[in-house]
C-alpha cells in the first residue's frame, strides 16, 4: 500500500494541517516507508510464535509479601486517631450509593 501525494494533502485537509508541497512530498516519502516497513512484518511468518509482554526474558525482582511494621495495631491506632470517623478498627465514610 501506498499513498498518493493527493492523499497526503487530503489528510493534511482533514486534519487542519497547513502543509506546503515540500513538506507534503517528504510526509509522502515518510508514509511509504513506514507503509513499506508495515508490509515487510506482515510477512513475517509467526505461526506458532506466543505472544511475548517485553521484549526481553526479564524477570521482576519482587519484595515477599510479609508485614514489616512490628506493632501494627499501634500504627492502626496512629492512624485512626487523624481520621474523621473510625469505629472497631474500621473508617467510617458516608454513604454515596443509594
């Protein structure tokens, strides 16, 4: 596939772009290529290839999910003695569905 210098200024149009001719001839060229690059991949044969999340095979350095806090009912207590409402160890919010 590839564009037509008319389709450019079309596009240029449609976008509210003020383009001049030279401009317009290197987007051309530019959109050809990117075109050319697309139709180039498609090409590639990746039957039975898994898709992959990163390019890389890199793995996530995670922390272990353990509490760290020593006393967590004195940290819960901090806490609750700024909030507006708490009740049990719970905050209080007011009610947004009917």
């Amino acid at each position: 596939m590839s564009l037509t210098l008319e389709q450019v200024h079309r596009i240029a149009h449609l976008a509210r772009i003020e383009i001049d001719e030279i401009e317009a001839r290197r987007t051309l060229d530019q959109l050809n290529g990117i075109f050319g690059l697309i139709e180039t991949m498609q090409a590639v044969d990746t039957q039975g290839v898994e898709p992959m999340a990163h390019a890389q095979e890199l793995a996530q350095r995670l922390r272990p999910d353990c509490v760290t806090e020593d006393d967590q009912l004195a940290w819960r207590a901090a806490f609750q003695a700024i909030a507006p409402e708490a009740e049990a160890g719970l905050y209080l919010v007011p009610k947004v569905i009917e």
